[in-house]
C-alpha cells in the first residue's frame, strides 16, 4: 500500500522546476523507519515496508543470487535498500545487481548509485491495486526508462503466482522488448547480464498459491 503519493502543483510549476521541487522535497524528507520514498514518473510515493511474505521472497532471491555470483566468480553483486537514481528519479529496488566495486556510479551527492550501473532489478509485488500498479507498471517503465537491462517481478497476485523477467530495454518507448511469463512452480532462467543461467524457482517463490 502507498502511504503517500504527493506532486508538485501543475498549474503553477513548469517541468524542469517542476522536477526540482520534487527532487528537493524528496532529499528534505525524514521518513519514519518502516517507510521509504521514490520519484516515480513525476510523483512523489511513499510506501510502508514489505509484509513479512514479501521480505521473505526478496531476501530469499538475493541469498540464492548471492551464492551464484559467488560462485561464478562475479565482480557483481546483489543488495537492496538502496537508491537508484538518475536525473530527477529514484527507485529502491527489492533487489539489485551492480558491481561490486561501485565507488565511481554513487552520485555526486552521495544518495545512491546512478542507474547506469545496474544490470538487473527485482520488484516483489506488493498487495492492493496501488501496490500492483506500482510495481507491474510504474515501476517498470521507469526501469526501462533508465534502461535497466533485466527486470524481474516475483508476483503472488497473478494468478496462482507469476515470474515475469523482462529484458532489452527500450528507454525511449519507456517499455522492454522481450518478456518471459512462467506460473510459480516453473522455473524461469535469467537470459544475460551478470545473473546471467540464475534460476528462479520454488525456492525463492514457494509453491503455486493455491496448489
């Protein structure tokens, strides 16, 4: 659920000014712990923390992302609680794959990792049709936008539980070209990148929902 959607006032605000004034309202903020805030197309959203299904499913994505990296020798790894940035936007990906080394992709400002670095973000859908819409839509065209190469959604509210991976991103077209859609309980292998031969499976979703 979002907590808070806030924009900046249309009427009186051209774009650019328009973008800063969000951009400046979302580094003043002093959330309370449990909540955090992203820019997403033009919108100001604040969203409580993940239920306990949906933290369990993020953190059991990076554990098993973790040990095949690890394994393969990867200069990249996985995190979360981390703000992706470019230009005015910001999102905080469930999950993200960067390189290890990232000193020269933190901003200037010292507020995140600009978006060019990351090769892959995971979104675990979050309950409600705000939560969806924001992570089925807003959130991916926003990935595309910044031309994220591989974006994942984990998602128990399609059905009995959708893997949706989405790669070659179009940023002009705000959209990915290609898509793989596979019910929980099929495994779904990440095409490229550094996860690249990663297996998404039970283990990380659990069994269909209603099996």
């Amino acid at each position: 659920m979002t907590a808070l959607a806030h924009e900046a006032p249309e009427d009186t605000m051209p774009g650019p000014d328009r973008d800063e004034y969000l951009w400046q309202t979302w580094k003043a903020m002093e959330l309370p712990e449990g909540l955090h805030a992203e820019i997403i197309e033009g919108a100001l959203e604040v969203s409580p923390t993940g239920r306990h299904r949906h933290s369990k499913t993020s953190r059991e994505f990076r554990r098993e992302l973790g040990k095949f990296l690890e394994a393969q020798s990867s200069d990249y790894i996985t995190d979360n609680d981390m703000n992706v940035i470019q230009g005015f936007e910001v999102v905080i990906p469930d999950a993200y794959v960067a390189p290890e080394d990232d000193e020269e992709f933190i901003t200037e400002d010292g507020l995140g990792l600009d978006a060019r670095c990351v090769a892959l973000v995971l979104e675990v859908v979050s309950p409600g049709w705000d939560g969806t819409q924001r992570d089925r839509v807003r959130k991916r065209r926003l990935s595309a936008r910044m031309g994220i190469p591989t974006y994942v959604i984990i998602d128990d509210y399609d059905r009995d539980g959708i893997v949706t991976v989405l790669t070659s991103p179009s940023p002009e077209d705000a959209n990915y070209a290609t898509s793989t859609r596979m019910s929980y309980g099929t495994e779904v292998t990440i095409p490229e990148g550094p996860a690249k031969g990663f297996v998404i499976g039970e283990a990380i979703t659990g069994p269909p929902r209603n099996a």
